[in-house]
C-alpha cells in the first residue's frame, strides 16, 4: 500500500516554466494530434496539460490541481469547442490543427501550442486509508482558505468511487480558495462550514445551512463529478 505522502505525489505534477518553454515560433507551431497527453502553453504563458487520449478530454492548468472533464460539441466552420460541465467554453480546435484556450484573464481566446509530451490524467486508483488522508489534507486547505474549520464527509461510497470522491472534495476546496481570494465572493465561501460527499442518480451540488452537498454518479467515471466552477456558481447563488 501507497503512503499518503506517495499518493500526493501521485496526484499532483510539479509545476513547468511556462515562459522558457514558449520560443519565436509559439504561434507557428499547430496542434497536429490531440490523442497523446501533451503540454500546452499559450502565447500569454499560460500552461495546461490536455489529455484526449479516454472518452473525454481531460485538462489540468498548471497552477491547478483540479482536472476539468470536458465535453466537445461542434462548431461553424468543422471546428470543435470543449466545454466544462457549467457549458463555459475551455477550448476551440480547428481543422488545421489551431488550439484556442478561453479564460477568465484571457475571454476572448489564447492561442496555444504544443510545448512537448505530457503526462496522462487519468488518476491512480486510491485505498479508502489514502482516501482518508487526502480528505483530511483537504480539510486544512481549506479551512485555512475560508479562515475557518471544514469538516468533510464522504457517506456510502461505493467500494472502487474513492479516486471519484477525492477528485471531487480536490475540486471544492479548488472553488472555495479561488471563491475566498475574491472580493466580492468570500462571504460566500465563508459560510461553508461542511462538505458532504455522497453518490446519486446523477451528479449535482447544493448548499443550505453551512453545509455543501455534492453528488457523484459514479456510473459517469470521471465525468460523474461536479466540477471547480459548477461548486462556485452554487454558493454564489445560496
């Protein structure tokens, strides 16, 4: 059995140099395949690592633990756009080979290149002892983002959801730590004082009382779990 400390490691990447890693020709260099893992930097410096090699592409930035679960649709033109689960477009690719990443900093589009290889995000699999240690290290991030205790909670999981319940607790503490460090949403977050996970029909998040409830639908795989901005959007409305 994995230590908690291997696990961690298991789990998150070490940060690129994302601005030694861009070149004169950033923007020369199209996105010839999006099937292997890679590394993507745009020509703002911004890193992710985009993963279209399982039934959904999977995008982690570097500044993040939190692996977004995209969905694609099609768009004019053959191009495809890649949405997270609240339908915000992340990425636009074109038949050429051009990859566009759509940001809070960036709203009108980035265009990204391949900077190398990177690494698959599937997550490894987690013992319910690692599962208990992830969870409690999630507890102080973010208890220390909100300035208060946050306790969580995962009830009847089913054996084999564990890696689902830690993406999932990785992704709220990820919506209360960006939630926090915004002026005008840390109220919001302040008033998080549990977090429940537990398993459904379908995936969902709700808040009442000081206590976020978030569902999986494990039968979704990673997909079957709400993401960062679906977690914000529901405590910015409660």
């Amino acid at each position: 059995m994995l230590g908690f400390a291997d696990a961690a490691d298991a789990w998150t990447q070490p940060r690129g140099n994302a601005q030694a890693e861009q070149s004169q020709g950033l923007r020369e260099r199209p996105v010839r395949a999006l099937a292997s893992p890679g590394r993507y930097v745009t020509e703002g410096g911004e890193a992710f690592i985009l993963d279209h090699s399982g039934a959904r592409p999977l995008l982690r930035f570097d500044d993040s633990p939190e692996v977004w679960v995209l969905r694609a649709t099609p768009a004019p033109r053959g191009d495809i756009l890649y949405r997270n689960d609240q339908g915000d477009v992340i990425l636009r690719s074109t038949p050429s080979g051009g990859l566009t990443l759509y940001t809070p900093r960036a709203p009108g589009g980035e265009p990204a290149s391949q900077a190398g290889p990177g690494p698959g995000l599937r997550r490894p699999t987690l013992s319910p002892i690692q599962l208990v240690n992830f969870m409690v290290r999630q507890s102080d991030v973010a208890s220390r983002a909100v300035g208060h205790l946050v306790v969580f909670e995962a009830e009847e999981i089913s054996p084999g959801s564990e890696t689902l319940v830690a993406e999932a607790a990785a992704a709220a503490v990820e919506a209360l730590t960006r939630m926090a460090r915004t002026s005008n949403l840390r109220d919001q977050a302040q008033q998080v004082r549990r977090i429940v996970i537990i398993e459904g029909a379908r995936n969902n998040t709700e808040f009442s009382r000081g206590v976020l409830t978030i569902t999986l639908d494990p039968r979704e795989g990673p997909a079957g779990r709400p993401s960062s901005a679906r977690v914000v959007r529901t405590l910015a409305g409660s």
